[in-house]
C-alpha cells in the first residue's frame, strides 16, 4: 500500500494550497499499478468526469475479512484521491471500514479546496463502492433504526439572533436610505412581490464578478476552484437554513415557478395515472396551480380543493374528506400571497404520510418570514425564490427529500447532469446536479447564500416578531376606515400580508395615488385569479412588509391611504 495517512495530514498541514495541490499529484504518480484485467464494465465508478475503476482484494471471512482497495484513474488528481482512500482504509476489515469516519479524514485534508464538485461526486461514488464492498462481507455490522434516523436527521443549529435593530437594519440598504425626486424616502410595502437587497449581498456579487469570477464545476484552476467553494458553500447554507438532512436535497433553480415545474413535469407527470388525485387550494399563487391543473388534463387525473373557511384559512373539517386514499400528490402554500394565511403544513404532512401521497409545499412568502424545518415538518419538496428573501432575482431552490430526488426524472439535459454518455444512451448524475443542466446562475447562487447568511444572523424568530407587530398596527389602522375590507384571517394566523378592497375605490387608482405620496405598494389579482373570482372581487391592494419596514411606514401608508381614498371617493 502507500503512505500511512498521518503522514500525509503531516505533509499536507506544512504545504500551502498550491503545493498540496502538487503533492496529491505526487501521490497520484505514486499509485500502485492496477491490473488491466480488472478495466472492467462492472468496475467502472460514476459520478466523475474522469474515466475510475474500482475492486478490491478479500483475505478472510465475514467481520474478519480484510479489505485492500484496488483502483485507477485516467486522472492523476483523481489517483491522488485514490492514494489517500487506499491509506484511510489500509488493513481495515469490511465491519472497521463500515463503521470508518472517512468525511473526517477528508475535513482535515480541505479536499474541497483542490477538487470540484464534479469530481467530489466521484470521490463520493468511490467511497460508496468500497461501503457497498465492505457489506458484502460484513455480517455483524447493522445500524438499527434509532441510529439510522439519528445519523440522517443531524441538522447544523442556526446562527444565534442579536437584537433586533429596524433602523440599523433599514441602514443597510442603500435603495431606502436614497431620497426620491421630491426629497421623501421610499415606503417600500411589496415585498411580498420582491425583496430589496442588502448591501452585503449587492457586495458579495460585484465581489464574484470582479475578483474570481469563472463557471462552476468546470475548472480546478484557482477562479475555478473558488468559485465551487462559494457555490456549494451556498448549497450548505441553504440546508442549514431549511433544516435539511444533506446539502445533496438542495437543488439550484431559476425560482419558485421553475422549481414547481421541475416537480410537476418531473416527478408528477410520469406517475399520475386516470383516477388519481392531486390535492390543492383556491389560494394558490398561479404557479402552485397551474402546473398542476396542466399535470391533471395530461394524465388524467383529478384536481380536487381543499375548502376555504369564510376568514381564509383550510376548513380542518373537511380535511377526513378530501385526504383519501386517491389522493397522490398534494401542493399547497406556506403562507398565501394575497390573505397572508399561514397554512397547517405539518399537520398537512401528517396527513400525506396516512395516505402515503407526496406533499409538495410553495415556501415563496413563509420561507423570508417563517423559521423553516423540512426534516422535522417531514415534507417531501418545497420550494422558494431568492429575489423574495433578500437576494437576486434569477435564483431559486428546490429542497427535495433524497427518495423523491431519486425517482425524480431531469426535465432540462446538456452538461454537468450527466455521468456518461454514449451514442446509445445517457447516464445522469447523482441529485442535485441531476437537475442542474448547464451554466447555473453562479453568480445568484452565491448572492443567494448571502442573504441566507445576513438573514440567519438576523433570526428568522426575531423577524416574524417584528413583522407580526407591524401587521396589528396596519390592522388597527384599516379598522378605521370605513367601506374596507379585509381579506384573509386575523394577524394571528397570518404573515406579513395584508390585502384589501374599498368600497368606490378601484385598486389600480389607489394605487397610482399612493405612488404619488412615495409609498409603492401592489394591486391586481397577484397571480391569485382563481381566489380573487372564490372572494368576488376582480383585484386587492396589497401591502407586504420586510425586515426593513418600521411602524413609521405603517403611519406613513394609513396618511397617505386617506388622503387618497378621499380623493377618488
């Protein structure tokens, strides 16, 4: 065999960066030579862009047998990979090699640094091919399923909450704190519609563009190389802060609408058949309704609503009737966008698991809002947009539990999503990058994870807190007013959304006057056409609140509504 690991973490703890990248060459040169018998078909790893082969020698029997991995690449970075598993896994027998922390091994190394994500998939294939070799062997070597869930449900803690400053907070925005072309500053109230963006994140994507800028999980030169660091940095970010099991139940979209297609048409689409049933609302923003009423025509399947009580909310009582044994797909929000209900989703998922049916939740509005567990609330995907919670547009995720990922099918394919391909046939990746054809938003990407990071500081509970003090205040002051209607259900029961109608008064004119005074808030039917026509009323105004939103917005709004009202009335 090779080195002894220890000293290879000795050599590899004196080099810098770019002489441990020389040496994991060296040890690639190095590598024992591997017979040309075993180039096999059934020897072949997936996963990298490199062509590896992969057997091993057994001496000995069940928890005894000893394991010595024979491998090769047509790359020496990959060979050098190779080294360090043959020196974590000297000697070792198969039940040693199960039981074997190998991640750490690759920690203390900071392989990340020198191999990109394509090539990391690869590495994880190797490892898993060993695992797989070891358990052939292994009689005694079983996790039970305490140790099981616990190992799968591990989730990083989120980051601590300081205090929660509005006017330092508002501070770091540089499109609030510039005056309009009367002199008044901005009363920005469609967030709901998108977010503005702090200046850690405008900063953190002129520092990508101007400093190391290159394609992801093309290049191991040194742009190439940070930026898969940065890129996947954000993809554990984003796990982190969803609460998921693995980065890998991350995937990279272009947003909400794209993601709830990619499951629609991807997981939906080939399984539905005649007689099935896929479960929804009449709250649904038009992209968590259409892709499924589209998925309904094309199979066959029905799609069936779960009741409205008269505030907005789920009619719980109905629930026993329409959660049925056809139902194989329930999609439904978070948060609405247009009554702010926040929806039961965990007892939602309790529900989906009694019937087996896969629940597929809109996170657009809750996830900027909302702490979020996925792992815990057991949801099998849920979707949401970077440019809604404080990051670019162009970006948005997909958490896909890791079984669903699995009997996913890719609906885009070119390169990075596949393993192989042939004149004949193609072998696609490993989720995520299964789902990420082509050059990704790189840029959003890591501006994405910014904004997760400035919002995690901040702490998801401290903003809802926030967010919820100035929804009473709005509330108080509409109460005032005569001839409006609220719609949607009390503040305690709903996010920082709040949409109303005036007697007289059409939401387009309200609107332009609220303009006129500097306060920007949104009317229409919010991509809410089939609750708008459920509530009779053809359009709302609508008012969304931020991180970055203070009460004097609230009074600011409520003068400026008034005057306007008494306008147009």
């Amino acid at each position: 065999m090779g080195l002894p690991l220890a000293e290879i973490f000795e050599e590899f703890s004196d080099l810098d960066r770019e002489d441990q990248s020389k040496y994991l060459l060296e040890l690639g040169d190095d590598l024992p030579l591997f017979p040309p018998a075993l180039r096999t078909e059934a020897n072949r790893v997936y996963g990298c862009q490199s062509q590896v082969w992969l057997s091993a020698d057994v001496s000995g029997h069940g928890d005894n047998a000893v394991i010595r991995i024979l491998a090769d690449s047509d790359s020496n970075i990959v060979r050098g990979l190779i080294a360090i598993l043959q020196s974590a896994y000297d000697g070792m027998t198969a039940s040693e090699i199960l039981s074997y922390d190998i991640q750490a091994v690759f920690r203390q190394l900071n392989l990340q640094q020198h191999i990109s994500p394509q090539r990391r998939n690869g590495l994880r294939g190797m490892v898993e091919r060993i695992q797989l070799l070891a358990r052939k062997h292994a009689v005694s070597f079983e996790l039970s399923a305490e140790e099981s869930a616990s190992v799968a449900g591990a989730v990083l803690p989120l980051c601590p909450a300081p205090r929660f400053d509005v006017l330092q907070i508002r501070r770091q925005f540089p499109v609030l704190n510039r005056p309009l072309g009367d002199g008044r500053f901005p009363v920005y109230l469609d967030s709901g519609a998108s977010s503005q963006k702090p200046a850690c994140v405008i900063e953190k994507e002129r520092e990508v563009e101007e400093q190391y800028y290159a394609n992801a999980h093309r290049g191991t030169y040194q742009f190439g190389v940070r930026i898969d660091e940065e890129f996947e940095s954000a993809r554990e970010l984003t796990a982190n802060f969803l609460g998921a099991r693995s980065a890998d139940e991350i995937v990279f979209t272009a947003g909400t609408t794209a993601g709830l297609n990619l499951i629609a048409f991807g997981w939906a689409l080939p399984r539905l058949r005649p007689g099935d049933e896929i479960l929804t609302t009449v709250m649904e923003h038009h992209a968590n309704f259409v892709p499924w009423q589209q998925v309904a025509i094309r199979t066959g399947a029905r799609l069936k609503l779960i009741p409205l009580t008269s505030d907005g909310r789920l009619d719980a009582s109905a629930f026993d009737s329409v959660f049925t044994e056809k139902v194989r797909l329930v999609a439904v929000t978070a948060m609405s966008n247009m009554l702010g209900t926040i929806n039961p989703i965990r007892e939602i998922a309790r529900r989906c698991r009694q019937i087996n049916a896969c629940l597929v939740v809109d996170g657009a509005q809750s996830v900027p809002h909302l702490p979020a567990n996925v792992a815990a609330d057991e949801v099998d995907f849920l979707v949401f947009s970077g440019h809604k919670i404080y990051g670019p547009t162009g970006v948005g995720v997909v958490y896909g539990r890791q079984s669903r990922l699995e009997e996913m099918e890719p609906v885009m394919f070119g390169g990075h999503m596949i393993s192989e391909v042939t004149t004949e046939r193609s072998v696609w990746s490993r989720p995520p990058a299964k789902f990420e054809a082509g050059t990704m938003p790189i840029v959003q990407v890591i501006g994405l994870g910014a904004a997760i990071r400035w919002l995690q500081q901040l702490g998801l509970a401290a903003v809802h807190q926030h967010e919820e003090q100035l929804t009473r205040l709005l509330f108080d002051g509409l109460r005032e007013i005569p001839g409006l209607r609220i719609f949607g259900p009390a503040p305690e029961h709903r996010g920082a959304i709040v949409s109303f109608r005036i007697d007289g008064v059409h939401p387009e004119d309200l609107a332009a006057l609220l303009d006129s005074h500097g306060v920007f808030t949104r009317h229409g039917h919010h991509c809410t056409m089939p609750l708008h026509a459920h509530l009779g009323i053809a359009g709302s105004t609508r008012v969304s609140f931020g991180v970055y939103n203070t009460a004097d917005d609230v009074q600011a709004f409520l003068k400026a509504l008034n005057q306007a009202r008494q306008q147009l009335q």
